[in-house]
C-alpha cells in the first residue's frame, strides 16, 4: 500500500451511467476480482475463503517471505494455504520477500560479502528454491512489493508526482534492488526454462512512478504483467489523473502502453488515509471513500485501452492491532461484521446480493 499525496487539482466525475455509455468494455474479457490478506499463520483462511467463495472473490494475494526465520514453515504453510484455496476455487497471488527485503544483505552470513552479486544470489537461489516447489500450481510471483517508493529524492521524500523516467531511479538503493528483482526474474526464468513452463513475473508500480518499470527493465529485470495499486480520491478520473510534474495523462493508456497485462491488485479509496476518516458507515468521510471507491471501480471495469486482468482490493478485513490507517482498510470489519464495499465488490464480481445488502447500494446510487 502506499501514501496518497495530495491532488493538485480536482477533475469533475464522469457520471457512472454516462461513463457506460461513452466508454466501450475492455476486450481482455471479464475481470477477475480478489482481495489482500494475511497468510495462513496470522488468519483462519477457511473463515476468509468462505466469505470470498460466497462474494465471486476468486483470488487472494499474500506475502511469501523467504527468510532463515521462515524456512522451518513457509513451504508447508504454502502447501495447506493451496490445498485449502483449491476447495474453495480461489488462486493465491503470492508476493515474494527475499532477506535484504528486513535490510540484511547477507541471507544470514551465507553472503558474507555483502554486495550487489551477494543480493542477487541471495534472491535467486531463495526464489528459485520456493517457487518450484509450487511451479505445477501458481502461474503467477509477483516480485517484492512497492519497492518504487523505496526511491528518495535528495531530500528524503518519496518521488510522488515525479518518477516518470528511468533516470531518476538511477540512485545506489535502486541499484541494490536490481540485483534482488533480477536475482528473481531470473530465477523464475530459469524454472520455466527447467521445465518448460510459462510462470509469469510481476512488477508493480504506484502513483507517477512509471520510469520505476523502465529502469528495471533497462538493468535485465524482466517482468510479465504489470501490477499497479490505486487509491484514489472522490472527483478524481483516472482518464485524466494527476501527472504531478507533468501534465494530467490517461492512466489507463499510460499501462497499455507497455503492451503487457495488467493486475491493479491494491485498490481502495484514498480518504481513508486522511486522519478525519471515521470507518463508520453514515459519516461524511467514510460515505466519500465509498464513493470514490465505486467510482474507481466503474472506471476499471469500463475502461478498454488497457489489458487488466483483474481488480484487488486491499484488503480483506480490518487490522485493529495497528495504528491508524493501517487498521482500516478491510471490506470488514471482522469475519462476521461487513462493510457496504463488501457488498459493492461483490455486486462487481457478479454475485447476487440480500435485499438489505442491495438497499444500502441503492440509497448511495450504487
């Protein structure tokens, strides 16, 4: 997930049923919806996959963290997440971590030099040693997560509204990351070759920070899909979106652009990261982010210049545990208490809602 920094200006919305009517379906087919969630040791995933199985929720993206303190229980923490998703016809969408991920450069001492060739053996022998233990079932590894708002301009902060070019990832943190996602893709390559599959390698991006995939691309990382998260603010359209630096663009001609397909596999509203948000159905900030989170969706799932696969939202439920606001974000509250985009995403997804559950759509317009 990333921090949403302020708009500089306001796009008026495209009404929903005139978006429909201008705007023709994306001709990749039907999308695919899913959701963010933890892994199989910090959630009852058969709580979890039975709410999705029931809302048309068919995918489920979580972490895959490679580490020496993982090793014990990962691979057989995967082997029942999978057992158990195949019941419930749900795909996993894991998300690899490598140790220099937690900032350790030498998997333990195993690397003791430390370096760019360290990082990247690390990462290769890691990825490869996992993901073929699971090459008969997970098509598709994404490549850490994020790792673009890893980038810092001279003066500490991130490079939104920035980041269009490869050049200004050109800096000693981005260049310790290509040996990790090439160490990766790599691997990933390798297996397919092995064995003569077709595994897929995501690459995500966030924000204006498309020179992120440019650069990698530039250093030998290769990549298959796009991933991009969204968090957007009410009144905002994407088909003219903030271009911070440069001039208001169309994001979706922007991802189309790189002629792959794309995953948007975190998408909510943005005002839940502003510290008014009440996470209380009938107040005004919470009742905005619903909005903008159906408006979001709709341009999804309208648009037809870019090649997307699938809409994810992050995230499943709630984290009360945390500071605010990463303790907001879930579609519910807990695994008995839903939120009224439970019942949004699930009319997306194509599956039939209780009359209660269609009437709070219905008074918000939905």
């Amino acid at each position: 997930m990333f921090l949403v920094v302020k708009r500089l200006f306001l796009v008026a919305l495209l009404p929903v049923l005139g978006l429909v009517a201008s705007v023709g379906i994306a001709s990749a087919g039907p999308l695919t919806w899913g959701v963010d969630g933890p892994d199989g040791r910090r959630a009852d995933l058969k709580a979890i996959f039975e709410v999705m199985r029931a809302r048309g929720l068919t995918q489920y993206r979580v972490g895959a963290n490679l580490a020496r303190d993982t090793d014990p229980y990962e691979v057989q923490m995967y082997r029942d997440m999978l057992a158990l998703a195949k019941t419930y016809g749900i795909t996993l969408k894991p998300i690899l971590a490598t140790p220099f991920a937690w900032g350790d450069r030498t998997d333990g001492g195993k690397y003791p030099a430390g370096d760019w060739n360290a990082l990247y053996q690390q990462a290769y022998s890691r990825t490869y040693t996992f993901v073929v233990n699971f090459k008969d079932q997970i098509n598709d590894w994404e490549m850490g997560n994020e790792i673009n708002l890893l980038a810092l301009d001279p003066s500490g902060k991130k490079l939104y509204g920035r980041g269009w070019t490869a050049e200004e990832f050109d800096m000693p943190v981005m260049n310790d990351w290509v040996a990790v996602l090439k160490g990766m893709s790599d691997a990933i390559d390798k297996i397919n070759h092995d064995y003569g599959l077709h595994l897929r390698r995501v690459l995500n991006t966030t924000s204006t920070m498309f020179g992120f995939l440019d650069f990698m691309a530039s250093k030998g990382v290769g990549f298959d899909v796009i991933s991009y998260h969204y968090y957007e603010s009410l009144n905002q359209n994407p088909n003219r979106a903030w271009g911070g630096s440069r001039q208001p663009y169309n994001l979706f001609k922007k991802l189309a652009s790189y002629g792959k397909p794309v995953v948007f596999n975190e998408v909510n509203c943005a005002e839940i990261y502003k510290p008014t948000y009440e996470n209380e159905a009938g107040k005004p900030m919470t009742e905005a982010c619903y909005k903008s989170l159906y408006a979001t969706l709709s341009f999804i799932t309208h648009q037809a210049d870019a090649n997307v696969e699938s809409v994810l939202i992050y995230e499943m439920l709630d984290e009360p545990a945390k500071a605010p606001p990463e303790n907001r974000f879930g579609l519910m509250y807990d695994i008995h208490t839903p939120k009224v985009p439970l019942y949004m995403v699930s009319r997306f997804a194509g599956k039939a809602l209780a009359p209660h559950e269609a009437e709070e759509l219905s008074k918000r317009g939905m």
